[in-house]
C-alpha cells in the first residue's frame, strides 16, 4: 500500500469512527466486501465442500453488522 492508500483508509477509518455517514460505510462496503466474500468462501468450501453464494453473502453482512454495531470508541 502507498502512503497516500495508507492515509486514505486512516481517513475513511476516521469518518466510520465519527459516527452516521452513509458514505464511508458505502466506501467501506466496497473495498472490503469483495476480499471478505473471498474468505468466506474459502472458509466455507474448506468447512463445509462448497459455498453457495447466498451462504457466502450471509457471512458477509454478518461481519458488517458485527462491525456497525461494535462500540464507537474503536
């Protein structure tokens, strides 16, 4: 990663941290998202011999709920 990519995600972190904003979270979802979904499904298929794409998604926005609802001060 850059440092301008380093201090990118400190700033996006930051506005997460800062409370209702609708566009990081949207920034957050869509950087993060597809690299969950990977490990999901690896995780998945190695548990289980396969990972359907509802299964995979499942996980996923359990990850991003646990994460919305985790106390602010982190």
């Amino acid at each position: 990663m850059t440092e301008d990519g380093a201090r990118d995600e400190i700033l996006l972190v930051r506005r997460l941290a800062a409370g209702d904003d609708p566009e990081a979270w949207t920034s957050f979802v869509d950087g993060y998202g597809p690299l969950l979904q990977g490990l999901a499904r690896r995780m998945l298929a190695r548990r289980t011999g396969h990972a359907s794409d509802s299964d995979v998604d499942e996980i996923v926005a359990e990850v991003f709920l646990a994460l919305l609802r985790r106390d602010r001060r982190y």
